[in-house]
C-alpha cells in the first residue's frame, strides 16, 4: 500500500499515517482498509476511532486509545472522542479524566444526547473511585443526576441503566452512605448484577457492591456473591486491572470471615498478577490486607515490616488510602501497648476522612479514637468519640459500625466499673455478633476482645455464639478462668460428688476398656492438687509395689495413653511434676476453691458486702459442689487428704455465711445453712445447736426438738454417747417453752456475730 494514496493536507496526512502505524502489527490492523479505500476525512478517522474504542477498552490498551485520539486536531475533539479520551486516562489521571469527563457532559447537553450524557456521568463518578482522594465534590453529582433522572426518567439501553445504577450506588456509599435511597439501588444493582453482559464490567461492580456489603455487615449476602462469581473471575476471562482488585475483594472475604489461610492466599495471587502484568493499582490495598492478617502475630517485628511496606507505597496513592495507612498504624501501636503513639497516628487518619468527605471511614475512625482514649484512662474523651460515632452510625445502619461501637461501649462502661452499662452494650452488640455470624473486626484486639467475651459468659449473654467465637479465634487470656464453667473448655473435669470427664463437650467414657489405669491416674492427679505433682508421689499411689525402672515405665505408659485419650496438651510436664494445663482444661475443685476464696475475702473485708453479691457468690459454690470428692468412687487412700481438705475448707465458709446472715437476723438463710453444715458434718453439736436455737427463736420449738432427737440419735448410733450438756441445756430450755429466753438468746446470738 502506498501512502500517497492519502490526498489530503499534510496535517491530514500525518494523522492518517500516525493512525496506520499505531494499528499496523494490532489486532485491528483489518480497519486500515477503510482509510485506503475511501477518501478518508478526519471525521472518517473519528468514526474509525469511536469504532475500535471499545474494543480496544476491553482489551486494556488504555494507551493505544490515548494515542489513537491524539491523532485528531483538537476541532475535531468531539464529545464522545473527549468521552474516551477521559476514559484511556481514567486509571492513570483520574482528575485529568474527570475534567475530560465533564467537558463531554457539556457537549452531549449542547447536542441533547442523554445516551452520552449518562455515561459521562458515570465516568465523573468512576474519576473518584479511581482517585480514591475528596469525595465532597460527589455532593454536587449526586444532586445534579437526581434533578436529570426527574425530567429523563427512561434510559437509552439497558446498558446505560446498568452504569447509572451502579455509578448511583457508588456515589451513595463513599460520600452519603446514610442517604436513605442507598439501600434502595443496592437493590437494583443486586437485581442487575447477574445480567450484566460485559464480564470485565460485572466483576468491577461486585467489587464495590462486595464492600458496601462488608461495610454492611452483610457477610453472608457477601459469601454467595463471592462463591457465585468467584468461578469465572480468572486470567483467562478478566483483564488483570479487574481481576486484581477482586482478589482483593475475595482476601477481605475470607479475612472478615476469619479464614486467614484462604484470604492470604487471594492477596499473593493478586500480587504475583500485579508483578506478572505490571498492573499495580491494587497494590497498596493488597498490601494493607496483608498487614490486617499479620496483626494477631504476637512477633512486633512481622507488624513492623508489613507495616513498612505499606508505608513504603502510601505517597503512591490517594490521601484516602494515606489515612487508612495511618489507621492501620494506629492499630498496631495499640496492640504494642502505645495508645499515645495510636492517638497520633488516628488523628492524621480521623482528620483525612473528613477532610475527604467519607463519612464510613470517619465513624470507624471514631470508634478507634475512643477505644484509644479508653486505653489512656481519659473516659470522657473516649465517650465523646464513640457518642460522635453512633452520630454517624445510626443513618448509616450498618450493623458491623454498630457490632464495633457496642463492643467499645461495653470497654468503656467495664473501664468506668459500670457494669450495668457494659452488660447493656454487650448484649447488643453479641446479639448483632450471633444474628450476623462475625468473628472478626477490622481493630481485632485478642486481650480485649477475650475479656468482653469473659464478661459475656459471666453473665450469660448469647452463650453459644460467644463460645463459638471464642474457639475460633482461639482466645486466652492471661487471668484465670475457673469461675467460668461455660468458657468452651477443650477438656471438663467433675470430682466433687461424681466423676466425669467431657472433651469437647462430650463425655468420655471413664470405665471402658483399656482405660482404668490412665482414668485412675488423672484422679490421681487431681487428688494431690493437680497441678506440680512429681512422677514419684504418683507412681507411689498407684504402683506401691514397683520399683525403680518398673514404676517408671509404668508411669510413662500410663501417662501416654492418658494423652492420647485427652490431647498432649492437656497434660504438661516440667522438671518431672505433671499438670493439667489450665488454659486448656477447667476442674470443678480449682473453681470450687476459687470461689470460696472469693466469699472468703469478701466477708472478711473490713467494708460491708452486699447482700446480693454475697448470695451470688453462696450460690455459686454450692452449685460447684455436689458431694464430697470422689464420694461415688471406689475410695482409695490418697482420696481422703483433698476430701477432708476441700471440706473443711466448705465448712469453714459456711460458718462465716451464718456470721454474716445472723448479724442481719436473716434467720431462715442461717437455718439453711446449718443444716447445709450438717450434711457435711453429721456428728458437729456445734450445728445442732445453732439449727435448734434457730427454730425455736422462729417460735417453731417442735422443729428444734426433733432436731435434738436426731442429734441424740446419731451420736448414740455412732458413738454410744449422750449430747452435751450444753447440748442438753439448751433442749430443756426449748422444752419448757420459755420463749422470751429463748428470744434473747436468738439476739445474743446476732449481737455476738455482729
């Protein structure tokens, strides 16, 4: 072909022949015929342009369209080449592409094509998205598609009502997430989401619909949008500028899910796609979930690093993507004990979202402020930013702001030692936990979300959600938890009364074959403590007859097979004591024993204690305690010290209960507990005695003398012996009926433990 065949201008000229060397050796080198057999006008090569643009699109040479325009004059820029022109520059110069956008809004009003008028439109807001940097402008937008949707109510094409609906829905989400029509095109863009013929089109909408979903809460909604497109989103079906940021989209999935492993996953697919296409727009966010996921490490230096590198690209992108930046590092120097060095770091994030006009991201930013003020003890402060962030929670209803909000209000009130207060957030916000199925926050703290989730089980809200969280993000926490018989145990053990044993909440069966000899020496274990208990005083318990090599042997099988029935770590040994590990593993009488330690200190203090958490905690131990230790067992002599112990130990706190109730004359509670007294000492006078001063102060001097009939007769049964006289005394004085004395003794009596 020869180029003279071009008879135009030589201004004419280079443009076609600029035009034949940027398609000659393209996939659209078929079009140069065009130009050869016609006399082809600059607005031919227009027409040629327009013809290939979307094609040339689809395909992701951004460049290639970029340089093709630019063969045309500038009088020949006509709306829809400035249209596209804005369109190759968009992933580049998203400003640029907006001001190119604009302009061919303005030339599509002059010539009334509302086809180019829509589209222009959704390619201001794609300009934001892509710039990702002040949002208020969006206010503008909004506005102005509302007033042309009012008087032009019918799209050109199915197509249009697509780009518009989703350009809509994005506009609503980053600058007015509260607006009350949001929900309303989320709807229309779910609708739509499945019949959008432009594959490339539909993964960049689900995208952004994905993270209104996140940001909703919606995390099941977001699961089957997920699995529904996640077959079709590869290589071989989306360009990579795309299929990036959704990998992107598919790491926060799995991470909001708590499936660390699969959303590592989807992060390196999409930087090893970065690196291969040399497509790197998505590489701050990527990095920035990699830096979420590297936070419940307990190694500072991995937080570091990751946070280094998301440092190391911040200036790369847009502020709004600088202030997540600076909320992450906010996170991490909250999590290294530095709420000072966090407070900074939030500023700069919390003063950037609202600067840039992105009401979600400030809420959370809020949230943060106030749990950081929490951490430094400044109360006020903290309730200040979390009252400003249900500000902005409340239009939004997200549930995942307020799951967020509610947990830090409970911190709050528990700081503050209002506990009514943190018992009334916690419930809300696990009751939004339960209905929505998270186990993750974007600010996952393990200490302080272990102690909201101990509160929680203390008082009994929404337990199987909270035990169910518990295990799957593998709490612990650094105080003991014995009190807690609803913590999700890996292994529960029952010795007072009765013996059983649950492994994850199932019973393991302690007679069955081949398992009495590791049974008996987990009781073994128990009876001298459980915890420090040498392999010697074992072995001497329950091998008496072996020794030396034999009794080891024996010991080390036994303990094995122990193992194997319970888990390895249940069952620590160091320096040669065995325990049971108490992180793992929850033993009625290390609770038992805590309780009464608790009661203990309680009435000893010189302050008063309340009546209601006194009762709460008689209560507690009684629940614990369903009989002697080991009492339905084969007794076996090294039962018998913790038995005694234990029980002694009971007896003691039941004397200082009757203290407490007789120094307010609450008499029925003192006639409870004596007889709870004598049911584990039948044979004390002591108890009798006050159980029969007791009846007969209530005026009920029959129950008083039955009461010294059965005194009578135990002691005659057991010992062949007579009550004391003081025993005797106090029975005739109840005989004679003499209830002004006897009165006065039940006062005497409340003076003296007074």
């Amino acid at each position: 072909m020869d180029n003279n065949n071009f008879q135009k201008s030589d201004k004419h000229t280079q443009a076609q022949q600029t035009l034949v060397q940027l398609l000659t050796g393209s996939d659209y080198i078929e079009n140069i015929e065009d130009l050869y057999e016609r006399s082809a006008s600059f607005e031919d090569i227009e027409s040629l342009i327009l013809k290939l643009a979307p094609s040339v699109m689809d395909a992701g040479n951004f460049p290639l369209l970029q340089n093709l325009i630019n063969t045309l004059p500038d009088e020949h820029h006509s709306p829809w080449i400035i249209y596209w022109s804005a369109t190759a520059s968009l992933p580049m110069d998203p400003h640029r592409a907006r001001q190119g956008y604009e302009a061919a809004l303005a030339g599509f009003e002059k010539t009334q094509d509302n086809n180019g008028i829509f589209i222009s439109w959704a390619g201001i807001v794609d300009s934001f998205i892509f710039a990702w940097d002040d949002f208020k402008p969006l206010d503008h937008w909004i506005k102005w598609m509302q007033k042309f949707l009012q008087k032009n109510p019918v799209f050109p094409s199915a197509e249009v009502e697509a780009r518009i609906t989703f350009a809509m829905f994005c506009s609503l989400m980053y600058r007015q997430p509260q607006h009350a029509e949001l929900a309303v095109w989320a709807q229309r863009l779910d609708r739509m989401l499945p019949h959008v013929p432009d594959k490339n089109q539909r993964l960049a909408m689900a995208t952004h619909y994905a993270l209104y979903l996140a940001w909703m809460g919606e995390f099941e909604t977001l699961t089957a949008l997920i699995e529904r497109l996640k077959p079709s989103a590869t290589p071989e079906n989306i360009q990579p500028v795309y299929l990036i940021a959704w990998f992107q989209t598919e790491a926060m999935h799995y991470w909001l899910n708590a499936d660390f492993e699969a959303s590592q996953q989807a992060v390196q697919t999409g930087l090893k796609l970065a690196d291969e296409t040399g497509v790197h727009l998505w590489d701050f966010i990527l990095q920035v979930q990699s830096a979420y996921l590297a936070m419940p490490s307990t190694d500072p230096d991995q937080w570091h690093n990751y946070l280094q590198t998301v440092r190391n690209i911040m200036d790369e992108n847009g502020r709004l993507h600088q202030a997540h930046y600076y909320y992450l590092a906010a996170l991490e120097a909250l999590l290294q004990n530095n709420p000072q060095r966090a407070l900074t770091h939030v500023e700069k994030s919390l003063q950037a979202t609202v600067t840039l006009g992105t009401p979600y991201p400030e809420a959370l930013n809020c949230i943060a402020r106030g749990r950081i003020h929490i951490q430094l003890a400044e109360y006020k402060e903290a309730e200040n930013w979390l009252s400003k962030a249900g500000t902005l929670a409340e239009p939004i209803n997200s549930h995942f702001l307020h799951f967020n909000l509610y947990l830090s209000q409970a911190e709050l009130a528990y700081a503050r030692e209002d506990n009514k207060a943190g018992v009334t957030a916690l419930k809300q916000a696990m009751a939004i936990g339960r209905q929505k199925n998270y186990f993750n926050t974007d600010w996952w703290r393990p200490q302080a979300m272990c102690s909201l989730c101990i509160r929680a089980l203390e008082n009994n809200i929404e337990v199987d959600y909270v035990q169910q969280l518990i295990k799957t993000r593998q709490l612990n926490s650094d105080s003991s938890l014995f009190h807690l018989d609803n913590w999700p145990w890996r292994v529960k053990i029952y010795s007072l009364g009765r013996f059983s044993v649950l492994l994850d909440g199932t019973a393991v069966s302690v007679n069955g074959r081949g398992q009495n000899k590791p049974i008996e020496l987990l009781k073994a274990l128990i009876a001298m403590g459980g915890r420090d208990v040498s392999e010697a005083k074992i072995s001497e318990a329950l091998w008496p007859d072996a020794e030396g090599d034999s009794a080891h042997s024996a010991y080390t099988t036994t303990l094995s097979r122990l193992r194997k029935l319970l888990g390895s770590d249940v069952l620590a040994v160091h320096d040669g004591q065995l325990s049971l590990n108490d992180h793992l593993c929850w033993l009625d009488i290390w609770a038992f024993e805590r309780s009464l330690g608790k009661l203990e200190a309680m009435l000893s203090s010189s302050d008063t204690p309340q009546r209601d958490d006194v009762e709460q905690k008689m209560q507690r131990i009684f629940n614990l305690y369903h009989g002697a230790f080991m009492d339905k067992e084969t007794q076996m002599g090294w039962m018998l010290a913790q038995k005694g112990r234990l029980q002694a130990k009971l007896l003691r706190s039941i004397k200082k209960l009757i203290s407490f109730y007789s120094r307010s004359s609450q008499c029925k509670k003192v006639i409870t507990l004596y007889e709870k007294a004598l049911e584990l000492d039948p044979l004390s006078e002591e108890y009798y005695c006050g159980l029969m001063r007791c009846h007969a102060g209530q005026g009920n001097s029959a129950e008083a003398l039955v009461v010294y009939e059965y005194c009578r007769t135990i002691l005659d049964t057991t010992f062949a012996i007579e009550p004391s006289e003081k025993t005797q005394q106090l029975y005739q004085l109840i005989k004679k009926g003499d209830q002004k004395t006897l009165r006065r003794n039940c006062e005497l009596c409340a003076q003296a433990a007074r």
